[in-house]
C-alpha cells in the first residue's frame, strides 16, 4: 500500500500577516473628516517615566500608566533612536513607509470604564483610514512619524491634571 501523503500547515509570519492587513486595510479606506482643533489640542507635552506616561497640552496632562515595553517604546520614539533589533512599532512604521502610507495623526479620543480610546488617521494618496488603537501604541507610533498627536478637549479637561 502506498503512504499517505502528509499534508504540512504552511507558516504564516508576522510580517506577512501585517502586510496583508495593512493591504486589506487600504482596500478598504473610508472617507472621513479630518481633525477639527475646535475639539482637540495638539499634545506638547510628553513624558515618560518609568511605566507612566504624561501627555497633555499646556499646564493640563492625563498621566496614565501602560506596560514597561510600551513604555520603553515611547521613550526610544522620543530619543528617536532604534535598538540594536527594531520593535514592533519600528517595524510597522517602515511598513507604512514602503507602501508610501503616512501616520497623519493620532487622536486620544475618550477615556470610559479605566480605559482609554485612540486613533490612528492613515493616508494612501487620495484614500485614509482610520484604526482603533491603544494610545500609547498610536503614541509610539506618531513618534516614529512624526505624526502630531491631539488629545480630545473635553476629555482633557474633565480627567487631566494640572502638571504646571
């Protein structure tokens, strides 16, 4: 009798699959309207210690904290240096860059039942995209971008502190 072939599982990597999300993702794109500043500020201040991270615009900041490695990661995009390996977010970043998609900003939008919301804005010519995202990987991420960062009013105003 013959041997019956077995079949092997072919190997999805990371980078694969992220490329092909992203793929999908331009496919996809939905038209939408861009930032309205009567409603956010731009951040201007970023700080990181430790896990904790500071963002906030003027004397008034949300202090939250996230993981070590998500804040070790925000820390490099503020250095704007890269480790000996890339992380993550280096990585996606390059991505964006090689299929000519630019980070236009990041929005922290809402904070509701101890968890923050935020937003990517991606462009590919003519198309955008917007992604839901944890603020401090859209942070790590509008650093490595040099995308602008807004943080919605009301929301600053309601839960920030004053940091001055």
């Amino acid at each position: 009798m013959g041997k019956k072939k077995q079949s092997r599982k072919p190997k999805i990597s990371l980078s694969s699959l992220l490329i092909v999300l992203i793929m999908f993702s331009v496919l996809s794109l939905a038209v939408m309207n861009f930032i309205d500043s009567s409603e956010y500020y731009a951040a201007d201040v970023l700080e990181v210690e430790g896990s904790v991270v500071t963002i906030g615009h003027g004397c008034m900041a949300i202090v939250a904290e996230t993981s070590p490695e998500r804040a070790y990661s925000i820390e490099l995009g503020i250095k704007g240096t890269i480790e000996q390996r890339p992380n993550t977010h280096d990585i996606f970043s390059e991505t964006l860059k090689s299929f000519n998609i630019t980070l236009d900003h990041v929005t922290i939008d809402n904070y509701r039942d101890g968890i923050y919301y935020a937003n990517l804005l991606l462009k590919s010519d003519e198309k955008i995209l917007k992604i839901d995202v944890k603020p401090s990987d859209g942070v790590a991420m509008a650093l490595r971008t040099n995308s602008t960062i807004y943080i919605n009013k009301t929301m600053l105003n309601e839960i920030g502190v004053n940091i001055c």
